[in-house]
C-alpha cells in the first residue's frame, strides 16, 4: 500500500504554540481580506470595462492584453519572483501593479490602459501562486500545531479564503452601482432594443446613435468611482505591507531551477494524454467567464437597463456563484463530480440557448437578474470542480498541472475578449455552445478512462488475493 509522503512544515520561529496559532489565523484574515479589498475594485471594474470604454474596444482589448500578459506570466515568472521576494512581498508588489491599472482608468488611452494591463497580466500570476503558497505553509503549520489532518485544514483554509474573497463582487458592484447612478431616468424611446442581446452586433451599433446608452456617464462620476476602487487597492497593499508576517513556504529551501523551469515542466505535462483531453474544457471555463464579463454584461445589461445597472445584476452572479462554491465541498460528497460536471453542462447549455431566443427589455428587469444567477451557479461548478479535478488527476505533479490550468482558463479569457468586437453576440453563443459540447464529451472520456483504470486495478487486486 502507498503511504502519503510526510511533508516537514517549516517552523516560523515562535516559541509559544498559542501566540503562533493565534498569528497563523490573524495572516489568514489579513491575506483574505487583502484580496478582498484588491478584487472589490478590480473584478467590477472589469465588469465595466465593455462599457465605460467601448469605443474602439478599448475596454475589451485591455482585458485581452492582460491575460494574454497572464499566459507568458504564469510560465516564467512565479517561481523567480517569489524565491527572490518572498511571499509576503510579492503580494504586496503584485497588488501595487494591479493599483496602476485602476489608475489609468482616470485617462482611459491606448497609451494608459495597454502598459498597465502588461504589467498586471505579469502581476497576476505571482500574485495567486504566493497566496497559494503562503495559505499552504500557513494551513500545514496550523495542522502540525494543532495535530489535525493537514489536507483538512488545508482545505478549510481556503474555503474561509474564497468565502472572503468572493463577496468582493457584491461590494464592488454595489459600488459601482450607486455611483453611476443617473440623476434622470433614460429615455426608453430613443434606443432600440432590437439591436441589444443577441442581436448585437458592434458594426450595427455603432451605426445607430440611438442606442449609446452607456458612455454617457458624467466623467466626475467616473473620477469618483475610479479614486474609490484605487483607495480600496491601496488599502489592500497597505494591510499587506504592514500587517502580514513573513514565513518561510514549503519547498523555499530548494535549488532556484531557472526562469525556464516551469516552462520546461509545463510543456512536458502535455505528453499526458488527460492533461491535453482536458485543454478544450479549461478554455471553455475562460472563454464563458470572458462571455459574462465582457458580453452579458454589455449588450444585455448596459445595452437595455444602462451602465449603472450593472453592478446590481452582477451582485447576482457574484452571490450565487459564492454560495455555491461554498457548498460544493459539502454537496460533491453526496452527488459525485460527474453529476456535478453534467449538471453544469446542462445548466450553462440552456442558458446559451435561453439568451439566443430572449428578446431583452427594460420591463423584463428580472430575467436579468434570474441569468446573472444561474450563470453563476454554473461558474460555481466550473471553477471548483474542474481545480478539484486537475488536483485529482495529478495529484504528485500540480505546480505543472496547474501552470496548464491557468494556461489554457487564459488563453480562453484572451480569445473570448479578443473576438469581442468582431462578432455578433449570436455568433460568440454559438462557439460557446460548440466548445461545450466538445469540452464535457472530452471530459467524459477522462472519466471513462480512470473508471477503467480503477476496475483494472481491483481485478488484479482481487487476481492477487486468490493467489496468497
């Protein structure tokens, strides 16, 4: 029988086991609530981008740059930075990057918006590699302390991390909400709403004058909402930079491999035949948050209820999607991963074709409301079951599987942003719905194999038990 090899937990150098419990939770809270402030400014503003910098795609293209920044980053950058700062500093760096984005949203141009999005495309990916590190340690030197299962605090810590995490999209969107908040109400006579949802297509808009019903906002409004996410970033770095304890993370005391070693270990990974049956299913996950995000939001939200509509609709998603995410360590349990895939494929397919049929306007206020939710339900599913299967899968080899994760999850993000402004939105559900039934026949097969795998083994467990 396999044993689970025993992972030696640095001591952070604390004589009293309480004082150190005690600061182990206070780091928790400190990285949670920092990521909390940070993505509270950055996820809404995101959510706005289609919208308060739609002409020419500015907004769209500078989401694009930044993942496509992401992809390089995610291979070369991570394990140079954080073996040279830390984990603590390369957080508080990393965040003060994504601070010069919101920042050049006071002067949205080609010149602001595309290096900032460059340098936190860079950011990103050393960012959530030393939160992932850091909640590791800190989570196994808890279990150590403590004398509980170490995958179980593990665990537990995360799931505290995201519950945190995850209200940023209520906060932010509430935000931004009440800000852009119109004085007057929009003169519904004047836009055609046949040209919103499915039908929109960017070529047809911008020949109808009639239907710019988002970048009216008064420019203070968007000072305003721009110097309020930036103090919320820069508070993010300030609770890091001051409050946050050093520790040494598992795996520091090794040899530095070079910038080129997840790179190398990444491209190797693809040799194993699930890792490349699993790659249309991750850029689906990227390519149908790109579609909320930078779609649904735009020509169905902005496009029929107007710019400050938006956060209200995305508190939605970010409600469901938080809740459930919560809850599917519970559920999966009870259902098994495959139910809970399927189910998703199912829930996101009627979606599509619900969005494809529906005429939106502004008196059906609530069906925004209803999709924005079932949206995030199934993004819920999507992104806690595919990590979790990524986990499964390669369980002796994740820092690989994961840099193919986030490879794929972003080359879906830059696809679906980059196509943003060629095609009608009919067209970019249709591709969606194509890549889904692609991505879950693929992953089915997956399941397929290792079910084989798993019936093979006890066959020669149960051959093996008649011969002794």
């Amino acid at each position: 029988m396999e044993t689970k090899e025993e992972v030696k937990v640095p001591d952070v150098g604390f004589t009293d086991a309480k004082v150190e419990k005690r600061h182990i939770i206070k780091n928790l809270l400190i990285v949670s609530f920092g990521f909390l402030f940070l993505f509270t400014a950055f996820q809404s503003l995101s959510n706005l981008q289609s919208s308060l910098n739609k002409v020419d795609g500015l907004g769209v293209v500078s989401l694009s740059v930044i993942y496509g920044a992401l992809i390089v980053s995610c291979m070369f950058v991570p394990p140079f930075v954080i073996d040279r700062l830390g984990c603590k500093w390369t957080i508080a760096c990393s965040m003060l990057c994504y601070c010069t984005y919101i920042a050049a949203n006071y002067y949205a141009t080609w010149a602001t918006m595309i290096p900032t999005s460059i340098i936190l495309g860079f950011a990103a990916a050393p960012l959530w590699s030393a939160k992932c590190s850091y909640l590791t340690t800190s989570g196994l030197r808890y279990a150590a302390l403590t004398g509980q299962d170490g995958d179980a605090v593990v665990t537990r810590f995360f799931g505290i991390f995201f519950l945190i995490f995850q209200s940023g999209q209520i906060w932010g969107n509430l935000i931004s909400s009440l800000v852009l908040q119109p004085k007057d109400e929009r003169n519904s006579s004047l836009i055609d709403f046949s040209l919103c949802g499915a039908n929109d297509c960017r070529v047809e808009i911008a020949k109808n004058s009639t239907n710019k019903t988002t970048t009216d906002t008064v420019d203070d409004k968007i000072i305003t909402l721009m110097s309020i996410y930036l103090a919320v970033g820069i508070m993010a770095v300030i609770l890091i930079a001051l409050l946050l304890d050093k520790i040494t993370v598992l795996g520091s005391e090794k040899k530095d491999k070079g910038v080129f070693s997840l790179f190398i270990a990444t491209m190797k990974h693809l040799k194993d035949k699930r890792m490349r049956l699993l790659i249309p299913l991750t850029i689906y996950s990227g390519l149908e948050q790109g579609f909320v995000f930078g779609d649904f939001t735009r020509s169905y939200v902005t496009c029929t209820l107007g710019v400050e509509k938006v956060g209200y609709v995305m508190i939605c998603f970010g409600v469901s999607d938080a809740i459930l995410s919560f809850s599917l360590g519970k559920l999966s349990q009870y259902t098994g991963r495959l139910i809970l895939m399927f189910s998703g494929a199912a829930l996101n397919f009627g979606l599509m074709i619900g969005l494809l049929l529906w005429k939106p306007h502004p008196d059906q206020t609530v069906v925004f409301f209803i999709a924005a939710a079932l949206w995030g339900l199934a993004d819920a599913l999507w992104q806690t079951q595919v990590n979790a299967f990524y986990g499964y899968l390669f369980p002796t080899n994740q820092e690989p599987a994961f840099s193919n994760y986030r490879l794929w999850e972003s080359l879906g993000f830059v696809i679906a942003f980059a196509y943003s402004d060629y095609l009608c939105v009919s067209a970019k559900l249709y591709i969606l719905l194509a890549m889904l039934v692609v991505a879950i026949s693929l992953y089915g097969v997956i399941e397929f194999m290792e079910h084989k795998k798993k019936k093979d083994y006890s066959v020669s467990m149960e051959e093996l038990e008649k011969r002794t």
